[in-house]
C-alpha cells in the first residue's frame, strides 16, 4: 500500500485527506487533529487483518482496566473501509524525550505480571506473515533466496513449538522495542499493540537482544534494559531459537518492499546472506 491509496482510504472514511503521515510500512499512520489514524492493508491480502485491527482495540481497553500505560483507542470498533482496517486512536501528547530501552524493559515488567485476559489471546505467531511478505515480493527477489526463508521458517516453528520457557507464559507485547514506547509527560506509554499475544515471554526480550547484536544497540544501553528487567534471556538456552525465528521473519518483512525500493532489496540480500553465511555478527540496518 503506498500513501496515494492510503489517503484515498482515509477520504472514504470520512477523515481529512491532508492529515500528516508519520510512518508507512504495515500500517499508513496518521495525525490529524487529536487523532491518529492507522489504516491497514487491503484485507484481500490477509483476510485476518480486519480481526487483527478489532483485536487491537478491545486490548487496548483491557490494558486500560489494568492500568497498563499504553496508546487508547478513540472509537470502541475497528472500521472496515473499502476493504481496508481502519482505527482511530487519541493522540499523545509531546514527547519528553526518546525512549530507552529502561523504558521499555520497565512497562514490560508490567505487561509480564498480567493475567490473561476474559477473551483470547492469540498466539505470536512470529513466523505466520513470512508467506504473505514473500508473495508480495514476488519475482524481485531471488527464488532460492525464498525457498531459503520458507525452510528456515519450517525449521524454526518446529523447534519454537518444543521450547521450555524459563518464564511462566501468558501476555506479551509482541514487537518490544524502544520504538514502541512514547515517553510523555507522565512517563513510558507503549504504543502498537497490533501484535500483542498470549506466549512464551521471552519472545519480548529476544527482540533486544538481536538488536545488541545485529542493529547496533551498545552493550551499555542493553544492560540498562537486562538491569530494569531483571534477567537476561540470552542465560536462556532457547535464546537461539527464538533469535533465528526473528531474524528469519525480519528479512522476510523487508522483502515486501523489495519490488519498488532498491534500498529494501539491497538490505534484503544483506541480511539472507548473513544467515547463509551463519554470521550472527553482520550489521543489519532498521527499514
């Protein structure tokens, strides 16, 4: 989805077609007046996704029963636009600086210590989008490059599924980054709960540290979030596990960009060669 359509989704549903675009990947995000605007990709896609939008939404009112600090949705419904989810959100007020990774550590100690809530949680299923992000790609990348991610998905859910968790199960919030939490005036907000899921908790601290190790997160800044936590998930002997699982559904995101943006399909090749070449060590830039 580019952001020509996604202003004409917005037009559709009755909201400003001027509003200002803060992010486009999986979502076109936007501001307009109090409002954020999240439109999603064209259901037809992924038939779940209109699920996944009305997901969001009642989770955001149980972590406002739970007085978990996290973005509030504007409307109780998720709508469905020309095929397209749309959600409304309050917006934030300014930010007081960027988040940390103390920050994040710290709301996901919160987050950790919840019980499930009264309807289901899903699965992560970190893996599941794999197929659709290499069918978007279509012939722009490599085939064997393809046939490579589909493998090393397989592999991967096999050996998640036969983990034994140093921590107790149960809510997490799916895509734990410093990105993902707003620090305004009353403190760290997690925002993006679009993947927010019942599983294994350590797939939330993973997450940092693959970006020790393949974004370019220093070793102190890590240690403040290990620190804030408590633990440290790579004393875990499932860590590779969880870490390969990641690092395969990452070079499969990016690949969705591939077919109109050479920066994407470089990255993409950057990062299948790394795993190719079993260099957990090589640089790998955010996209």
């Amino acid at each position: 989805m580019d952001e020509a359509r996604a202003r004409e989704i917005l037009t559709a549903a009755g909201l400003p077609d001027d509003a200002e675009l803060l992010a486009l990947g999986e979502n076109a995000v936007f501001s307009t007046g109090d409002l954020v605007v999240k439109v999603g990709r064209d259901a037809k896609w992924d038939p779940e996704l209109l699920g996944r939008a009305r997901h969001e939404v009642a989770l955001a009112a149980w972590l406002a029963e739970c007085g978990i600090p996290a973005v509030r949705a504007a409307e109780d419904e998720a709508r469905s636009v020309d095929g397209h989810p749309v959600t409304l959100w309050h917006r934030l007020p300014a930010a007081v600086r960027p988040a940390e990774p103390a920050d994040l550590a710290s709301l996901l100690r919160l987050v950790h210590a919840l019980p499930s809530p009264s309807f289901k949680l899903p699965p992560r299923e970190l893996l599941g989008g794999v197929e659709r992000w290499l069918r978007i790609a279509g012939e722009a990348i490599d085939p064997a490059d393809a046939a490579y991610l589909r493998e090393r998905r397989d592999g991967f859910s096999t050996a998640a599924a036969a983990l034994t968790p140093h921590l107790p199960p149960g809510p997490v919030h799916g895509d734990a980054l410093p990105r993902n939490v707003y620090v305004g005036p009353e403190g760290p907000v997690l925002v993006d709960l679009e993947t927010f899921s019942s599983d294994l908790r350590e797939h939330d601290l993973v997450v940092m540290a693959l970006s020790r190790d393949r974004y370019g997160l220093s070793a102190e800044a890590y240690d403040s979030f290990t620190a804030a936590y408590g633990w440290d998930v790579r004393d875990w002997d499932g860590c590779a596990v969880l870490r390969g699982a990641r690092e395969t559904a990452s070079c499969a995101w990016v690949a969705q960009h591939a077919p109109t943006n050479p920066k994407a399909l470089a990255e993409f090749r950057r990062r299948v060669a790394s795993l190719r070449d079993a260099d957990p060590e090589v640089r790998w830039y955010p996209f």
